[in-house]
C-alpha cells in the first residue's frame, strides 16, 4: 500500500524468505541478525565486502605475487581448518603444508599452480564461518558461531575504510559521544576505521582469554587482517580476540569479558600472562642464585688472564706471591 511505512530491505527479506528457505541455507550474516535484535539495533553502518582505501591503496607488480611451490597435479595434505558448511565449497589445494600459506600468503587466482583446486584463497573468496550477531549481556552486540569452527579456520575479515593515521586521529575528534567507534592499526601509518562502514568482524568482542587472534595477510600486495580460530569453537559459542589495547596516561577502560584471567581494564596484561612474567623472574633470580654459589673463589693477580681462563683452569695457575 502507498501509505505504508517503509521497511529495512534485510528485515523485509528475511520475513519473506522464513517462509521459503530451508533449514540448512547458510544465511548471510547481515541478514541472520535481524533476529537477534530483541527490541534493540545496533547504529546503522554500511556493510563492505572489501576495504575502501581512503589513503593510496598499494600498487601491485608482478613482484608482489608469490607463487606457491604446490605440485600442479597434486593437491598437498589438504586443508584441516575448513568449517563444515565450506567442506564442499573450498578446495582442497595449497592445504596445510602450502608454502604460501604458512608464510600468510594468499595465492593468486590465476598464477597459481593448483589452479581451480587452490583453497588457500580464503578472504579474496570471502570464505567466511557461519556467524550471528547477538545481544550480549554486558557488551552490547557480539558475534557467535552458527557451526562448530576448526582450529585455524578464518573467522572474519576486518574491513572498513584505510585511513592515514593522522586522517584518522581527524575524524576521530569529530565522532559524537555516543557514535560507536571501530578501528584497527592496520601497520604504523594507516588505520582501518569500520565506525561508519565496514564488515561484521566490528562487532567482535575483546576478551582476555580469546577463542581467535588476527593475522596480518598478504593477499596481492596489500596486508588485510583476518581473524582466525585460535581452538576449535563449538556452535553457540561467542567468537573473541584479544585487542591488544594500548592505553596511555592514568585513565583505563573498564574490561568486562568475564574471563577467568581478566585484568579488569582494557590495556592491562591479563593475569596470566603476568604470572609467568613472574614465574621466568623468579627462575633467573633462582639461576643467578645458582651461579654465584659455584663461583670460583676471587683470585689476585692480572685481571685481564683470569677473565680468559675457564673455572676449571684456575686451580692450575702458579700461586700468586706479593711482592711487598
């Protein structure tokens, strides 16, 4: 009717697809967190399927590509880390022991050996895990997997806009006080600022004890971040990493992932990583400990020789007469 409201285009398409779509269609994301929202949406933001290079995106040359040593006509021991709504989908070429891939390399999509049976081609084909956006109790909105997620498998992409970090620290002062803010140091001199447009991965929970961490990858000459499964993530399971946050000066941010280790700020280590900080001073003092006791007593005479023998050696220098 003309009269009547319009509708959010995701919201409209997943009321008429319940209808129609099976059970087991593997829902875009965008479209799955319509019914997460419980009466509550997140700020509206543009969904990108690559970043959008604000600052001079990198050239690319024939020097950039890296070609994988994989046998044309073999395809490698395969790839464990594939979730299992791409087992069909993602080739099994340039698997785990792709040369290319432990070097985090994509491969290119017509150089590469493997051709067609290349799998080792994950973000330029988006091969994402089955997420849904939810609301969390405490952090607003997070994402948490629809399947079980092997070990190593690619999570997300982080994507937004690649700005200079000076263009950044600019815009940054302009957001309002309650303008949500997502960003991520893409190397020293840019940022990827997904606050107005970007992908799913913004919403990704910080946590101290992380169930996935975030890989710097090659893919054509340009870096892009992916976001791995540190574990094998169960269905249901919220997806984390740790940011890694910087913080400067006495204020701190309040960390509420609940995790047993918490810190509880953002920018301070976790507790476990500083008991073994602790652990490794405690084993150096003990070791110093150890040495000093088997030193061998203080000889006199030149300094210089006694540097340039060994302990076991001191026992067979000549006594040392003084020669008041």
């Amino acid at each position: 009717p003309p009269n009547k409201p319009a509708q959010p285009l995701f919201e409209y398409m997943w009321e008429a697809g319940a209808r129609i779509i099976p059970d087991d269609f593997r829902l875009p994301v965008r479209f799955a967190e319509a019914r997460n929202y419980q009466g509550n949406k997140p700020a509206p933001f543009k969904l990108l399927r690559t970043n959008l290079y604000r600052a001079p995106k990198p050239k690319i040359g024939k020097h950039d590509i890296s070609i994988c040593a994989c046998a044309k006509d073999s395809h490698k021991s395969g790839c464990s880390s594939i979730p299992p709504s791409l087992s069909e989908k993602l080739p099994q070429g340039c698997g785990d022991a792709c040369e290319n891939r432990l070097t985090l390399v994509e491969c290119s999509q017509t150089m590469c050996p493997q051709g067609d049976h290349c799998g080792n081609q994950r973000l330029q084909k988006r091969m994402y895990s089955r997420l849904e956006l939810f609301k969390t109790a405490a952090r607003g909105f997070g994402l948490r997997a629809m399947e079980d997620i092997p070990k190593d498998a690619v999570v997300q992409e982080y994507i937004g806009e690649v700005l200079w970090v000076e263009d950044f620290h600019a815009r940054a002062k302009n957001y309002g006080q309650n303008t949500p803010v997502y960003f991520f140091n893409l190397d020293a001199d840019m940022v990827i600022d997904a606050s107005a447009m970007g992908s799913m991965a913004r919403f990704i929970n910080h946590s101290c004890l992380p169930n996935c961490r975030t890989e710097k990858w090659a893919v054509g000459g340009e870096t892009r971040i992916g976001i791995m499964a540190e574990e094998m993530i169960p269905k249901g399971t919220e997806v984390t990493y740790n940011y890694q946050f910087e913080s400067f000066g006495t204020s701190h941010h309040v960390c509420l992932c609940g995790a047993s280790n918490c810190s509880g700020f953002l920018g301070v280590r976790p507790k476990n990583e500083k008991a073994k900080d602790g652990a490794v001073t405690k084993k150096k003092k003990k070791k110093n400990l150890a040495a000093a006791s088997i030193a061998p007593p203080k000889q006199e005479g030149d300094a210089r020789l006694l540097k340039m023998v060994t302990s076991s050696d001191l026992e067979k220098l000549p006594p040392q007469h003084s020669t008041e």
